[in-house]
C-alpha cells in the first residue's frame, strides 16, 4: 500500500476506536505509520480525509452488504425483493455498528464543510449507479430509468433505516412488508 491507502486504512481504524470528535490528525497518522504532513500532501485537511475514510468505510461495508441483499432476490417478484432487501438490513446495520456510528457523528461535520458536501455530491451518484447496475442484473425487466429510480429510494431508506437503527437499537425500524404495503397504497391513489 501506499501512503494514501495507508492513511485511509488508519483513518478508518482511529476513527472506529475513537470516534470522530476525539480523532486527531496525529492519530491517524501514527495508525496508517506515516509522517503527519502526509495527510495534508494526499488530503489536502484531516476532514477530507475523515470524510473519504468514511464514505469508503460505509460504501465497503454497507454497500456491498447491499449488493448480497439485492442479488439473493434474483428472481423473486420486485415487491418481495424489496421487503426481503429491507429486512436483511438490520444484521447489515449491526455488523457495520462502529462505522455507522462513526457516520453520524461525521454528519455535522459534512454538513458545515462545503469541501465535504462536495465531495459526498460528486460520490453519491456512483452509489446510486451501483445499486442500479445490480438492481438492472437481478430484475432485467426494469428500464433504465426503474432502476435509477429504485436505486435512489434503496439509498434514501438505507440511509435513514440505519438512523433508526442507531436510535433504537433495531427495535422501532418498519419492516419490508409494511413499506411494501405503504407504497402499494400510494400507487393505488395516484391520480
């Protein structure tokens, strides 16, 4: 590896010990075994760092736990892929904790760092683009556009699914079949 991969690998690992908040420059540095200047020749700051370390953190993590969700349903009718994708979710939730933890904590952060939401602009749509590509491979009827749109609602519930994860310990999150049932009511009372 190299002093980028090295620094991103120690990122993650200061960041899932401390947190972000109690995360400094120098322990990152000391966990990736690189010289402090490393961050601002590679990053450019620590928060684009910490930003990156977690996007990539939670993109391994999640994301691709996502992608063994959606491909198990090969097959299956769309509305119980859908479910089976959401209710696989927790035990992705829980063995992604730290990391997840970790994210929230960065959200803040991001939200306050025009650098950051710039960089989470610019990766969001690959996101987007991935679950399509395996949305696309699993249900081949979908267009283009389906699953463009299927992939963006996956993100949008993943994302706020693992907030109340986070908040209830997994115990007040809806389950696939009532979301199903949610969306079949609001296709059912489209004008």
């Amino acid at each position: 590896m190299g002093n980028r991969e090295d620094l991103l690998a120690g990122a993650r690992k200061a960041l899932m010990e401390r947190g972000v908040a109690k995360t400094t420059a120098r322990d990152i540095a000391a966990a990736a075994g690189v010289s402090l200047a490393a961050i601002g020749y590679h990053f450019g700051s620590k928060e684009r760092l910490i930003t990156e370390a977690l996007a990539e953190a939670l993109g391994t993590g999640i994301g691709d736990a996502m992608d063994v969700l959606i491909r198990q349903t090969a097959g299956s009718p769309l509305p119980e892929a859908f479910a089976a994708m959401v209710d696989g979710l927790p035990a992705v939730f829980a063995d992604n904790r730290e990391a997840m933890l970790a994210s929230l904590e960065n959200m803040l952060r991001v939200a306050r760092s025009s650098e950051s939401q710039a960089f989470m602009a610019d990766n969001l749509p690959g996101a987007y683009r991935d679950i399509a590509q395996s949305l696309t491979e699993t249900h081949p009827g979908l267009t283009s556009d389906q699953a463009e749109a299927l992939a963006g609602m996956y993100f949008t519930l993943a994302q706020g699914l693992s907030v109340l994860w986070v908040m209830s310990d997994g115990k007040a999150m809806p389950g696939g079949p009532q979301l199903v049932e949610a969306m079949t009511a609001l296709a059912a009372h489209r004008k």
